[in-house]
C-alpha cells in the first residue's frame, strides 16, 4: 500500500502527515452515521439556544448555562467551578493533568513568590525550601506560551502557578493554591503575585488567567500535537512497511482506525484560515500553530512512554508526589494492563530477542517513520528485543486509546463550560488587573458567538467513541492471539471496578480513564 499511503510534509510544515485520506482508510458507515447525528445535536443546541444580541456581553456568568438546550451541561463545573479545590483539582483529573510537576529546587527567578506566601496558606513557620524538600510544592510553568502571537482583540498569557500539598482534617492530602503570576518578567505594580488572600476579584482574574492558559497548552500542545498528529506517522508508516497480516500490524489496525481520516479532516476545518482554532483561541491560527511546532520540538517518542512522562514531572511515585492524583492512579492500572497485553501477544510472534532483530519489515517500519523523508518522529529506534518492542507497542497503544480519552473526552466536562476556561480573554488585563466584580469578568470572557461556537467545537470533539478498548470489530483468527486479548478484557473489567471504587472518595468523579469509555482508537 505504499502508493497510496504517501507522506505530505507541506500541510503543516514541518509535520509528515498523511496525503490525503486513502481509500483504506475512510471510515465506514457507521462512523460517518455517528457523527452525522452527533453534529445535528450540536447544530439543534446551537439553534435553540437563546441568545437575543450576540454582538452583546452576557448580563451575568449564569447566563452561560443557557447555552446548553439540547446539550447536557456540566453541571459539576458549573457548580463548583469558582472553588480554589476544583481549581486545583483541575491539574491532576481535569483536561490537562499533565502540566504540574514537583518543585525539587528553587522556584524561577522571575517568579518571587516568599516564605510569607506560602505561610498564609501553609501555616506559621511554612517555608519554601522545607516545602520543597518534603515534595509538598507543585508547579505550572506555562512558558511555551511566552511571545505567542495573540489573536485580534484576544490576549493569551503565559502564567505561572503555585501548589502547596496540604494535610487535611480527614488525614488526607489536597493541593491548594498558593499563588499566581499573570506573566513573565515579575514586577511589583504590573505584573504582581496574586494569591487567595488578594481582593477575590483579583484573585478570580488571576484564576482565569491560567485557565486560559491552559486550554491553549491543552489544545494545541497535548491533544493536537501530542496525541493526534505525533501518532499519524505510525498509520501511514504501518500501512508503508508492514505486510496486511504482519502479527504487529494486525494488531497496530485495531489502534489506529479512523486516525488519518480524523487528522486530514481537522487539518481542513479545524487548523484551517477562519476555522475553531482561528476564531477562539487566544493565539488565533498563527499562534497556536506555533505553540504546536514548540511542543513538537521538546517531544520525543520515548518520552511520551506513561511511566516516563509522569517521571519527567516528578509525579510518578505517590510516596513522593501527589497520593490522590487521579490522572496518574488510573492510568497506571491501564497502562499495566495494556503491557501486559502487548507483551503476551509479542511472546506468541516472536520466541526470543533474535527473531525481533530478524524482522526486516518491523525493522522498516520504526526507521521509516523516524526518518527524516518519513515520518520525522524524534526519540523513535528500531527494537531490538522483545521487551523494546513491547515498549513501542504499548505506548502506541496508550497514547491513541487511554491517553486521547483523558485528553479529549474531559473537554465536556470542563471547557465547555465558557468561565470555567475560555478558549481566549478577549481584552488585555495587564498590566496588574484589578477586578471590582462580575462585570470585569464578564468583560474579559468570550461573547455570545464566541461562546457558542466553544461550546459546539469541543461537544463534537468529545463525542463517545465508538469502540471500547479492547474490544475489537474482528477477533484475532490467531487463537492464541485472541486468547491474549480475552485476558486484557478481563483485566480492564477489574480495572473498571477499582476505578469505581476510588470515585467514591474523590472531589470529582473522574471516569476518562476507565476501560469501559476508553476507544481503541483516536476515533475523534
């Protein structure tokens, strides 16, 4: 299939992506059926949501929860989304839990928060340096958003945020905020730390501040990059190198299916002139396209294995990070079913380590998609064991199933939800804002028609998948192939359970890892 599946590295240079959709790999009709219905939900909301003038800023941040009359809202996020815990509680099982990380040293220079700082929340006697060598301080450093352009008459900052991982009554622990800085470059006056104690104005400005922030990160760094566009490469190079009933790509199939169809249609609508990106994120089409080509930069394929990107942060180990960081709990359980899986099925292909190096057309496939006129995946080498090769597989299978659930599916729960975290602030605060009230935030949210199309954007986006994990359209015909994959179901189905039973205790319930709604496939 190597004439059909062909490498197109001028769509969105430098990225290799796929040239246009082959016929191979247009969905079928029960996709497209899908969708179809899905859109007309959207379009119905849209058409019955009441919006008098759309050139006008909303009365008040409850008018927001009208945008949703044949949508379900979030009411979880509606109702509690001004609260510091859900604040915090955003970064370890929100749409993007995979910003914070450990303080293991000094803060950044150009962001001086103090003892006192930290004491106001902490407690008499709190100091930095303490907290930090009892990894009790967390971070969020957005500096990938530092010098993005901005979109007209929007403004994205790029924050910093600080955690303290407090004792609780009940002998739990929670992260609290403790302070945030709108911008770089600290100044007293300008560019001031706010924290809880500020006016709560202040405060809630700053908040917004880094949930803006966020979304774009999220958007453009995590999900588009990270999970749809960094995985496009392995589809066409499977299709390029690996023979139809190749053991690796039979199996590879099941995670990639609609993957190219997905991309090609978000590189036409969605990245496109005057598409979502363009009209709502803060770094219009210009600026977010940059921020992407920034995280494509620092990324690499053996970093984007589970375990090692939580290492990256610091947050892999609980007894010396977060314990209650759901984000990181349930997909490790994932996860180590997903090795598992991929591990018994390699065992059944390939004896020992010399038949993985005896493998031409395995050995073709990661040194085409690493390769330069080929898929340009950085940190990619070709296996030359059996447990390198269950390495691959298993972050390809994480990254285009579980991940991309955690990654997309929380866009309903959280972004939809316009003040919770807006695509963009559409006026530019700085410098040192200072809110007086609702009105001020209303004046820095996205209008009417912003809004709307938010709301329809990310509601299609995070449509229900159409397949569960591990739950293929076609057994193996190998048996002992299809014996594997009936042992990674039961798995997941215990999985599902002490996921369950953990949702009993947390702040919010947090279900997009759970096998039972996590696809097989980036199928959205």
């Amino acid at each position: 299939m190597r004439r059909a599946f062909r490498w197109d590295v001028t769509s969105v240079p430098p990225l290799a992506v796929c040239a246009g959709v082959p016929h191979e790999a247009v969905p079928g009709p029960r996709f497209v059926a899908a969708r179809a219905r899905r859109g007309a939900e959207i379009a119905a909301n849209a058409g019955h949501a009441v919006l008098d003038d759309v050139s006008r800023p909303f009365d008040s941040i409850r008018d927001y929860e009208r945008l949703f009359p044949v949508l379900g809202a979030p009411t979880a996020i509606i109702q509690s989304h001004t609260r510091d815990d859900v604040f915090a509680w955003q970064r370890i099982a929100g749409t993007n839990p995979m910003m914070i990380r450990r303080v293991d040293g000094a803060l950044p220079e150009d962001f001086p928060v103090t003892d006192a700082h930290l004491a106001a929340i902490a407690g008499t006697g709190a100091t930095l340096s303490r907290a930090a060598a009892e990894h009790r301080l967390y971070l969020l450093d957005y500096e990938i958003l530092d010098g993005i352009p901005h979109g007209a008459q929007r403004y994205l900052p790029a924050p910093y945020a600080l955690f303290h991982l407090a004792d609780t009554h009940t002998g739990h622990h929670a992260l609290r905020p403790v302070a945030i800085q709108i911008e770089r470059r600290a100044h007293p006056r300008e560019n001031p730390i706010y924290t809880p104690g500020s006016a709560p104005a202040d405060w809630a400005v700053a908040k917004l501040m880094v949930q803006v922030a966020d979304m774009n990160v999220h958007e453009m760094a995590l999900h588009l990059w990270g999970c749809h566009f960094a995985m496009e490469p392995f589809a066409v190079g499977r299709a390029r190198t690996l023979a139809p009933e190749h053991p690796i790509g039979i199996l590879l199939d099941n995670h990639f299916d609609a993957l190219i169809a997905n991309n090609d249609l978000g590189r036409r609508t969605l990245i496109a002139e005057g598409g979502p990106v363009d009209r709502y994120l803060g770094g219009a089409l210009e600026g977010s396209l940059e921020i992407l080509g920034r995280a494509r930069a620092t990324w690499t394929f053996s970093g984007a294995s589970f375990p090692r990107e939580l290492a990256s942060r610091g947050v892999a180990d609980p007894d010396t990070s977060i314990p209650n960081y759901p984000f990181r709990d349930d997909g490790l359980r994932v996860w180590s079913a997903i090795e598992a899986y991929v591990r018994g099925y390699v065992a059944v292909y390939y004896d020992g380590d010399a038949n993985v190096v005896a493998d031409p057309e395995l050995a073709a496939f990661a040194t085409e998609v690493a390769a330069e006129d080929g898929g340009r995946i950085a940190g990619l080498e070709v296996p030359r064991t059996r447990e390198e090769l269950v390495a691959m597989l298993a972050t390809l299978v994480f990254v285009n199933g579980p991940l991309h659930n955690a990654i997309n599916a929380t866009q309903g729960d959280f972004m939809t939800f316009v003040p919770n975290m807006p695509a963009a602030v559409w006026r530019n605060p700085m410098p040192a804002p200072r809110g007086s009230g609702e009105r001020d935030l209303l004046a820095l949210l996205p209008g009417k028609d912003a809004s709307l199309g938010q709301i329809s954007t990310l509601s299609f986006l995070a449509s229900k998948p159409l397949a569960r994990l591990g739950y293929y359209r076609q057994p193996y015909r190998d048996p002992a192939a299809e014996s594997v994959a009936a042992r990674f179901r039961a798995s997941l189905a215990a999985i599902d359970k002490q996921i369950d039973r953990a949702n009993e205790t947390r702040l919010l319930r947090y279900d997009d890892l759970t096998p039972r709604v996590i696809p097989n496939s980036i199928d959205m």
